[in-house]
C-alpha cells in the first residue's frame, strides 16, 4: 500500500492543473491507480500542460502530415504502375468517357466545359490526335466572376491550350446577385468552354458532332 503522503502529493499536483502522466512520472504510480484516486478532483490544465499539449499537437499533426504525405506518395506510384503507358486508344476511350461527363450532346454542338485546366488542356489534345483538328478549329469562351482578372484569365488559358487570344470569344461575367460567396474566387481562372469549329470542313462539323454521340452510344451499349 502506497504511503499517504505520496496519495497527498498527487492530489496536490492534480489540483494544481497536472495531468496524470505527469504526475504518475513524478509520484511512480500508474495511471489507472491516479484515475482512482482522483477522478472526483476537477481538472483545469494550467500553463504548463497547455504547453506541453500544444507542443503534442503539434508533433502529432506533423507526424500525421508525414504520414499522409507518404500515402499520397505510395498511392500514386501505385497509380502510375497501373496506368503503364498510354496508347492513343487509351487517349481515345478515355476521351469519350470525358465527354460524356463534360460535353454538349445536343443541337449538333462540340464543346467541353470544365474549370479544371488539365481537363481543357487533354480535351484539346484529344480533338487533335483523334479527331484530326487543328489550332485554328478552337474556340474558347470564358465564364468568369465579377471579381476575376479578365486579361489575366485569358492569358493564362490560351498559354494552357495553345490556343491564341484571338481564338477566344467575348467573356461572360455572373453578375448573379444569389451566387454563394464561397463560390466567388474558386475558380481563379473561371470556367473555359472549348468548341469546335468546322473552318468550312463538313468532317469537323455535323457529322463530327453525331460521330461522337455514336461513340458514346457504342460505349454505353
């Protein structure tokens, strides 16, 4: 049986805002025999153990950090040894599945919408190595908020695309007054919308339109 100056010294520590760790390493008692001992003794932290908390959390938040750093990197390896190399094909069905989720299917209308560049920037890609267009046979149109760099915008979409400024129809700004304000600057660059246009070749026009619906259709079969 421990002696009853050291059951005192812990009810003083724990009173003066110790924690049970602390005072276990300064008394030699357990943690579940202080748990007995002082449960019914409220416990406010005082500057001391705020500290060290503070300092815990810390440590913990870096070592969770370094380990979802290291996930992410495992992950990704893994990621890259799955995909292997990318044969057009690939580019091919992956560019239907792509505008299926993010193109106009209607009114014989060629256009992907997304506000995510790499997006634009493969959509690009992908009209050019399967569908034989050229440069020439883009336009972009901007979806921007009031609060957006027009020029800026422009400038950064047409160095992703390679599409040149002159290729880039007139802005639209959301003046909308009910837009959330946590959508307002989410979208640094705003949303592009990439449409072909035939050039006065009829393969680039209607019928690329209805072929790509018929890619689509034959996936979906």
């Amino acid at each position: 049986m421990k002696s009853k100056s050291v059951r005192e010294q812990a009810f003083s520590l724990r009173k003066r805002g110790y924690s049970y760790t602390y005072i276990g390493s300064k008394v030699g008692i357990a943690k579940s025999t202080l748990s007995e001992w002082l449960s019914a003794v409220p416990y406010t932290p005082n500057k001391e153990m705020l500290l060290k908390m503070g300092k815990a959390r810390t440590a913990s938040g870096l070592a969770k950090n370094k380990l979802k750093l290291h996930a992410i990197f495992e992950a990704e390896k893994q990621a890259r040894k799955d995909i292997g190399s990318m044969s057009k094909r690939d580019i091919f069905m992956f560019g239907i599945g792509l505008y299926l989720g993010e193109g106009t299917k209607t009114h014989n209308i060629i256009r992907v919408a997304n506000s995510e560049p790499l997006v634009i920037r493969f959509a690009v890609r992908w009209f050019r190595m399967v569908c034989g267009l050229q440069i020439s046979n883009f336009k972009i149109r901007l979806h921007l908020y009031p609060d957006s760099n027009e020029k800026k915008c422009i400038a950064f979409w047409s160095k992703t695309t390679l599409i040149p400024t002159h290729q880039f129809q007139r802005t639209q700004i959301d003046f909308r007054k009910d837009k959330k304000a946590f959508k307002v600057g989410k979208s640094p660059y705003g949303t592009a919308h990439l449409s072909v246009v035939s050039g006065g070749k009829k393969e680039f026009g209607v019928f690329l339109a209805r072929r790509i619906n018929g890619w689509i259709a034959e996936v979906l079969k």
